[in-house]
C-alpha cells in the first residue's frame, strides 16, 4: 500500500482492485466471500496503512469515477474519483461557487464525502444535494443529503449504517459567482504553499482541531516541531503535518502521533483526534 498513500507507507494488502466502472465494481463486490472487509481509497491521503497491511480488498476510486458536469444553472454532478482541485477549478470556469476551498484538499471527492473534509473556511456537505452509494452486495441508489448527520469532519447515517455503502459522487449545488477567477486559487494554494509542508510526503493535517483552538497552536506550544521517531517527524513549517523524511515506517509515524497526543494532553489537558485515518495490522516481523 506504500504505492498508494501520499505517507508512501503500509503494508500489502490482500486484494487490490482498479475498477473499470461502477457495473465493474458491482460485480466485483458480489464476488467477495460474505464478511470480507472493503476498503476504498482516492488518492491515499489522510490514511494510514499499517506495516502488516490491509486483510480484505481495497478498491481505488482515483481516475475511475471521474466523471464532472453541469446540471442546470447551480448544481454540478461529480464522480468519487475527481480530484478535489480539478472539482474547484471546474467551478470556478463556470463561475460557480464557493468552490476554490476544494483546491485545498489533497484527495478525491470520495474521501472529502466520508468525513466532510475542508480548508480555507469551506466545508464539502455544505454543498451536498444528494449522493450516489453502492452497498456491499453492489446494489446502487441515490440518496438525499438529508440521510446524513454531519458535523466537523465526521458523517454518519440516520437511516442507515455508511460502513456498509460507499460513495460513487454527488450532486453539488453552488452559487453563481461570474467574478470569481483562477487567480482567488492561486491565491489559495499560494498560502497554502507557504504554510504547509506540501513539497513533502504527508497525510494533510494529522488531528482535527479542538473545540476553540488549533491542533497546530497546541503541539508547536509543546515545544514539538522538528521532533522525529525514525524517519517521522512533526513538520517545522506546520505542526499539525508529521512527514516522511523517505525512510519511515508506518510504525514510526503512528508512535509519533502517540507521541504529540500524550504531549499534548499533559502539557495542556487536551486530547487530540486524529483527523486521518488508521488501518491495517501492526507487523510482527
């Protein structure tokens, strides 16, 4: 899986399917033994994959659902597959918008969908109109947006449990915005640039923020910044970025996210969450 993470970390896992398209992943997905874990990823940010790897199948949505077109006046149709900023400088041709907060998000809208990523103030469900899912036995259906509870980086089902569908795309809804240019992403990207460690191998922002504070504000206050395990360390430019210098192991990163929350909640009695996500079987080699 380190092919298929922006960390460049994890194990193999044990079936690995690119699907051609969603009739593809239908029938790949009946032919799976009955409990047998799946697991999607886009661009494989905001993962963590062990050292012993993913037991089940992964499928990958990256250049697969990627289909991006306009429906009507404000809405737009997008596959799971798209890169958020492909979806962000779409819009802003169509003078559509808010849109340029897409362009923040390292990943594919899949993964901005299962934990309503944001950046730059945006947040993905905000424009939800509804959503296409296929569920474990590859049967499809559209639902409202309205079948989901959502809060700050976090989604669930009201109606029904989102471990056992995933999403192909969504139907989005935005403003007119004819004023709205490539420069406002630039612009965007240009801060982020500067103050994110983007030329380095990371998962995006580690741990989301507490309640009325930044994660980043707390572990710089820690005295973390430059603090390495292996070849992990907490990035000097951004504290809530932990890199790979090009030698760590999956083990070491997680050992350094450990590392920061023990800190953290010692020094200031808060625990932090872990924004990305962590998979996989720990390596007994």
């Amino acid at each position: 899986m380190s092919k298929h993470t922006s960390w460049h970390v994890g194990g193999p896992v044990d079936l690995f399917f690119s699907p051609l398209d969603a009739t593809d992943v239908s029938g790949f997905l009946q032919s799976l033994e009955p409990g047998t874990p799946v697991m999607w990823i886009g661009l494989g940010s905001n993962l963590l994959v062990r050292d012993g790897g993913i037991r089940g199948a992964v499928i990958e949505t990256h250049g697969i659902f990627d289909e991006l077109e306009r429906r009507g006046d404000h809405e737009v149709w997008c596959g799971s597959g798209v890169a958020c900023a492909k979806l962000a400088k779409q819009c802003v041709k169509w003078g559509l918008g808010p849109a340029e907060f897409f362009a923040g998000i390292p990943g594919t809208l899949g993964g901005a969908l299962a934990m309503n990523a944001g950046a730059f103030g945006g947040e993905t469900w905000n424009h939800v109109v509804a959503v296409a899912v296929i569920d474990r036995n590859g049967v499809r259906r559209e639902r409202p947006a309205a079948d989901y509870q959502i809060g700050y980086r976090h989604v669930s089902g009201q109606s029904h449990d989102v471990g056992d569908e995933w999403f192909l795309g969504a139907l989005l809804r935005f403003e007119a915005r004819p004023g709205v240019s490539n420069d406002d992403i630039r612009a965007l990207l240009a801060k982020r640039k500067a103050t994110q460690p983007i030329q380095e191998w990371s998962c995006g922002s580690v741990f989301t923020n507490p309640p009325g504070n930044h994660a980043a504000r707390l572990i710089e206050a820690c005295g973390l910044k430059g603090f390495r395990i292996g070849g992990a360390r907490v990035s000097e430019m951004h504290a809530n970025f932990i890199v790979n210098d090009g030698t760590a192991s999956a083990a070491d990163i997680e050992q350094l996210i450990r590392h920061v929350q023990q800190t953290v909640e010692q020094k200031h009695g808060v625990r932090l969450n872990t924004e990305v996500r962590i998979v996989g079987e720990v390596s007994h080699g």
